[in-house]
C-alpha cells in the first residue's frame, strides 16, 4: 500500500489535481474489511502517513477541515483519540466556517450519535450520496 501512495505522491507533486483524498478514502475503506489485524494496522499506518503528507502538502483554504479529520478517523480506527485531537472535533462543531459533513464525521469520531444524526439530517441530499460510500460513514453505522 505504500507504494502506491509513493507512486501518488510523486504523480501530486509534479502535476497537482483534484481527488487525491478519494485515494485515502478508498484505503481506509479498503483496511476496515481486513480481517487479519495486523495487516489492517500496517495498512491504516500506511494511511496515516499519507494523511499526514496529505495535509502538510496542500494548501488549507482549500481543504478546510477535510485533511485534518482524515487525520483523525485514521488515528481513531488505530487506537483512540487523545485529549487535543478531541477537542479539535469540537471545534470543528463549533466552528461558523465548517460544513454540515465535517460537523457530521467530527460528531461520528466522537461517538456522539446524537449530533452525527443531526448535522447527517443536515447534509444536502447530493453530499449524502458521496458520504455514505466514505470511511466515516462505516464508523456511523457501527454507533448505531
């Protein structure tokens, strides 16, 4: 797995393009179906590092909350999340500039059902679709 995030990210900084996070998203997808534990950890590590570039290597403006909660449902499919990335969810609820999803996934990475179930009921209908085939909806259904 972590060739193909090398392969990816020398392709991004040659030539930048829009998606690369969909790459991250179909990873994690891929590592929450691995049965072997150890496998899924190496492979979620491998994640977590490409996250992490990801983040570094684009501007923020352009990816608001996204890479940073990336980061974090990465992490909390790792182990659990400590004291400050947690408060980094909240103030990503709390924000005025975060989106309705980005509240949604904060919410779902803090096990709290009740606010995921409101900002997911706040999700334009098109934005659900796109959620619904993410990581962090896999994490929702297993709150429920």
């Amino acid at each position: 797995m972590e060739n193909i995030f090398e392969i990816h990210k020398r392709v991004y900084i040659q030539q930048p393009f829009d998606g690369i996070e969909l790459l991250l998203l179909k990873m994690i997808n891929y590592c929450d179906y691995l049965d072997n534990e150890d496998k899924a950890s190496l492979s979620l590590s491998a994640c977590l590092n490409f996250a992490n570039w990801l983040c570094s290597t684009r501007k923020q403006e352009d990816s608001s909350y996204v890479d940073q909660l990336n980061i974090l449902q990465v992490k909390y499919r790792l182990g659990s999340l400590s004291a400050n990335e947690n408060k980094i969810l909240i103030e990503v609820i709390e924000s005025y500039i975060s989106r309705n999803n980005e509240k949604f996934a904060s919410s779902v990475l803090l096990r709290n059902t009740t606010l995921a179930d409101k900002y997911f009921d706040l999700i334009s209908g098109d934005i659900k679709e796109k959620i619904i085939k993410y990581p962090i909806y896999t994490l929702y259904k297993k709150l429920k």
